[in-house]
C-alpha cells in the first residue's frame, strides 16, 4: 500500500518552472545553458523564495564563472563521486542486478504518459538521471514524475547532503528542488541516515551485466507480466554530459 504524501504547495505552473529550471542547470553546462539564465532568473521571481531564491544564487554563479571551469567542475562532481552522481537508482541499488528493474519501472512511468526517451547518439539515456525526471514532472507528468522523486527521496536527500559536504555550487540546485517536496518523515530521515552511513550497495559478487528486462508493449499497466529479458546490458554508474536531447 502506497504512502499518502500532502499535496504539493505550490501552484502546477509554480512547480513546472521549479522543475524546469532545476533540470536545465543540473545538466551539463554549455552555451545554450547559459543563454536561458535570464529567463531562468526572471521565472524564478514567481516562486516561493525558499525555491527561486537558490535558483537565482546558482544562476548567477553560472554567468560570473568562465564555460571551461563550470564543465570542469561539473565532471569533477558528478562524474567521479559516488555519493554526487545524478542517478537515483544508484543510490538505492549501486552496481547490483536489483538497479535493471528499478530503471524498467522509470521507463514504464514515462510509457504510460506516452513519453518515450531518445535513446539515440553514443550514449543515449537512462530513465532515472535527475535531469530527465525533472524534465519529466515539469512538462509531462507532474503526479507521476513528483512520486518518482519521493520513491528516491532519500537519495536526492544524500545528494544533496554530498554536494553541501563538498562545497558544490549545485547543491543550491538541489536545495530549490527539496523546497517542492514534503519535509522528510521520521522512516525517511533513517533511510537518508543508514544510505550516509553505509553508500550505495556494491557490486555484487560475481556480477555478470543486468538482463534489462523488455517492456514489450505494455505502455500503461506497469506490471512486469510477460516481460522477457533483452540483451544483456551493462548499467554502471555512467557519465552521460548534456545527457537530454
């Protein structure tokens, strides 16, 4: 049985430009990042100050900062850190067989609102990094994409925790995106308290690459039933800049 969460307190167009923003400067970052801060920074004067606010203190650090030290900075953090990575599913599962069925169950969510990822390119995407689920409840889903996030809220707890720890520029990011959510609950505090404790599960023994299950046809039952494995794929902790097309 499904906990019950408050509803949100901010208004659906409130949360879109929240999310929308959050997932632009969570992404790698780039010219075209730095065009839409205007627009960001002017957006954000219609949010609550505990979301525009940070949103507002990290835009600025994009526009004082020179592209080659925020690109830099940004592998630094997210590419080479455990606890700073932008996918959910690791914090919860690591390198373990158990991480193919948690993404098969973001990418069932995303098929119900009929919103299917561009998996061209060299890399492609995986259904869980922070920017494609924040992009996700933005502009697609907000119910869906919002109960995504707090089935991880414990790790985008510990991500954010990491990234203050670390003295990251982000963390203001993430600050704007914990504000849209509900306080944490007492269970929800012990989660965030033994993922500190402990980190992502390691690899298993013996780990052979994840059998990713095949989501067939299903694009609204969100069932597992007659879902036959695929090739094998490996699902590491992987470093996809400017990962949304």
């Amino acid at each position: 049985m499904r906990r019950r969460y408050p509803e949100p307190t901010l208004t659906p167009a409130q949360l879109t430009v929240a999310w929308q923003s959050a997932s632009l400067l969570l992404d790698y970052p780039d010219e075209r990042l730095l065009e839409t801060l205007p627009t960001l920074r002017e957006a954000s004067h219609a949010l609550p100050e505990a979301t525009g606010g940070p949103i507002r203190a990290f835009a600025g650090h994009l526009a004082a900062t020179p592209l080659p030290d925020l690109q830099t900075a940004y592998v630094e953090t997210f590419d080479t850190r455990r606890r700073c990575n932008l996918f959910l599913t690791y914090f919860a599962h690591g390198d373990t067989r158990k991480r193919g069925m948690a993404l098969l169950r973001f990418k069932q969510a995303y098929l119900r609102s009929g919103y299917v990822l561009d998996a061209s390119g060299e890399h492609g995407e995986l259904p869980d990094h922070l920017c494609v689920v924040l992009e996700y409840a933005a502009t697609v889903d907000q119910r869906l994409g919002r109960r995504l996030m707090l089935d991880h809220r414990a790790g985008l707890e510990l991500l954010r925790i990491s990234l203050h720890d670390a003295g990251s520029p982000w963390a203001a990011v993430l600050d704007a995106v914990s504000s849209t959510l509900p306080p944490l609950r007492g269970d929800e505090r012990d989660a965030v308290r033994r993922l500190a404790a402990e980190g992502p599960p390691e690899e298993e023994v013996g780990l052979s690459p994840y059998a990713v299950p095949d989501t067939g046809t299903d694009t609204g039952t969100g069932t597992d039933a007659g879902l036959g494995p695929k090739d094998p794929a490996l699902l590491p902790m992987p470093s996809f800049p400017g990962v949304r097309s």
